[in-house]
C-alpha cells in the first residue's frame, strides 16, 4: 500500500489538468473532482498512519530510481517516508479538505468557481 503513495500529490495534479481541459464551464464538476482528489489523499495518508503506527522499529522507507544518467553522473529522485512524514501529510492533507469543503459554500455563485477549484 505504502508502495503507491506517490498518487497523493500525483491527485490534485491529475484533477488540475481535468478542471482545466475537461470541466472548465462544470462548476459541480469541478468542485466533486477537486473534493475527491484531497479526499483520496486524506484517505490514503490515513491508511498510511495506521500502517506506521503497527511498526515497532520505526517507519522508514526510502525508494529511488535513477531518473537521469550521464557518464558518471547520476541523478536520482526518489522519495523518502518516515513517522514525520506521515504526521504531516496527514495534517496537511486534512487542512486541505476542510478548505475545499468550506469552499464550496463561500464560493457559491462565483463566476470562476471552476478556475478557484482547478488550483
């Protein structure tokens, strides 16, 4: 589970380019996807904290790839998940939805609720 969790910012990203190409004019559109994006995140941060919470040892990953390679030179991106991290995100991904959610009525009737959404 754990392994997958690069679709946590890869979301809200993902239902940007949506709102922006696909739903510019659908202000229910936009809003249901911009709520389900920070939900998911939300969901599977939460999912993440209960799984950090079982490990006795501590909570550690460290993934990586080489993403460009040049002679001697590599450079790798990678991402690197701790108890911290987690905290955060879930702190993070909560504040995030509960703007969205309050969002939803403060923008009510606004003419760029699609553009205030997309971002």
């Amino acid at each position: 589970m754990v392994d997958h969790l690069w679709t946590v910012p890869a979301m809200p990203i993902m239902a940007f380019a949506v709102i922006v190409l696909f739903t510019r004019f659908s202000e229910k559109l936009s809003k249901t996807i911009s709520i389900f994006a920070i939900a998911y995140g939300f969901v599977y941060s939460t999912i993440t904290l209960i799984q950090t919470l079982g490990e006795p040892s501590g909570f550690v990953i460290d993934k990586g790839f080489d993403w460009l390679v040049l002679g001697n030179f590599t450079l790798q991106i990678g991402m690197y998940v701790d108890g911290l991290t987690v905290v955060m995100l879930m702190v993070v991904t909560i504040v995030a939805l509960l703007v969205h959610i309050y969002s939803i009525g403060y923008m009510k009737g606004d003419p760029r609720t699609s553009r205030y959404f997309a971002f």
